[in-house]
C-alpha cells in the first residue's frame, strides 16, 4: 500500500469520524429539554440542579486541549495531517474510556428509571456508536503509521508514532480515573449529547412535547369552562334578586 492511498484511506475514516462527532455536539443544543426530560424520568430534580456536570466538562475541554496544544507545538511542522493525528491523540484515549464508563454508568440508570424499551435500546445504540466512533481515531492512526514516521518529526527527535501511542494510553488512563470520580460523585446522566441526539431520533422528546401542548389547550379549555360556568351563575343570581325585588 503506497502512502498516498494510505492518505485517501486515513481522509475516507476521518470524515465520518468529524461528522459524528459534530453530530454528538448538536446534542448540547437540546441540553435544556433533555435535562427537562430526564428529570422528569428520574424525579430526583434536586440532583440536577446540584450537578457538577459542566465544571467537570469545562475541566476536562481545558486538559485535553492544553495536553494536544502543547504537543502540536513541539512538532517541526504544526500545520499538517500528522499534527491533527497527535493534537487528538490524547483526547482520542480520553474520549473512548469516558464513553465506555459513562456509558455503563447511564444504562444502569435508564434500566432503573425508564421503561419504554425502544428508548432504552436507541440510547444504548448510540452510546455504543460513540464508542466505535472514538475507535476509528485508532485505525486512522495505524493506517498513518508509516506516513507519520516519515512526514513528522518532534522538536526532541521523539519518533511521533511513539508520541501518538504515548499520548493515546495517557488520555485513555486519564479518562478512566476522570470518569470513574465523575460517576462515582452523579446520579444522573453523564453523556447527555449522545442522549439529546438518541431522544431526537427517537421521537421521544417530540411526543413528550406533543403530549404538554395537549395538557395546556386542555387546561385552559377547562379553565374557560370554569369561567364561562361562574360567570352563569353570577347571571342566575342576578335574575333571582331581581325578581325578589
């Protein structure tokens, strides 16, 4: 296999890799009714609102991308594939070891709290699609071993292959001690973008949303009764005094 094919194949995995992981951004954009939805599941709100989930986020956003910085900087040329390859190196480990215990921690929760089975089935499936998806970063990197040996070199002469895996075990170390202290201090959802994004495909958070709209035009169809009905009886009592009169 010549390195320019190798190349193509490397572009051809990286793709999906990017537009999946973008699409699990996305789930942050419906944060707000999933975090609604799950509360309204679990009823435990109290453990929402006191959830360390975003300091945990920010803090570990900063670690990935100070350690994927840093080592970007030392390589003789920080703009090229090589350099994407170990900028992500770290957060590749991280993010595969994460997945895999919040995801083990999240289906304990929805199996205790959720009974609709499709749902349940749907979150599984794509927490298990984030996990391929951070394996794919390992199959580009073995596709790239030869091309990074050659293109890639560090300010210290450290072959980059070497830097790569180091990196790799390093974040994967990182984000199993990281995620096992986060799981251990929540009692909620940890991979809430991958949730957000399995609810929207679901159709669960629609029907939910469906089912409140039904409940406020029947509230206030009620409510109008209400007031329709008083304001009958205040006419009733009106005729009676009249004619007492």
């Amino acid at each position: 296999m010549t390195i320019t094919i190798e190349i193509i194949l490397a572009y051809v995995i990286l793709i999906p890799f990017i537009i999946i992981s973008i699409l699990f951004s996305f789930g942050s954009l419906v944060q707000k009714k999933v975090s609604k939805f799950l509360q309204k599941i679990i009823k435990e709100e109290e453990k929402f609102k006191d959830s360390q989930y975003k300091k945990f986020k920010v803090i570990n956003f900063v670690i990935w991308i100070a350690v994927g910085g840093v080592n970007v900087f030392f390589l003789d040329n920080p703009l090229s594939l090589g350099a994407l390859i170990v900028f992500l190196s770290f957060r590749g480990g991280a993010t595969l070891s994460r997945r895999f215990i919040f995801g083990i921690h999240d289906v304990k929760i929805m199996k205790d709290h959720l009974s609709d089975k499709k749902t349940t089935k749907i979150i599984s499936l794509m927490i298990k699609m984030g996990i391929i998806v951070e394996l794919l970063f390992v199959l580009v990197w073995g596709i790239l071993y030869r091309f990074l040996s050659v293109s890639v070199k560090t300010t210290f002469g450290i072959d980059v292959n070497i830097l790569t895996i180091l990196l790799w075990i390093v974040g994967f170390t990182y984000g199993i001690i990281f995620s096992l202290i986060q799981s251990r201090l929540s009692n909620h959802f940890l991979l809430k973008n991958e949730i957000g994004i399995a609810l929207v495909f679901s159709g669960v958070m629609v029907t939910d949303k469906v089912e409140e709209k039904k409940k406020m035009i029947l509230d206030k169809v009620e409510e109008k009764k209400e007031s329709v009905k008083d304001k009958v009886e205040e006419k009733k009592k009106k005729v009676k005094e009249f004619f007492k009169l």
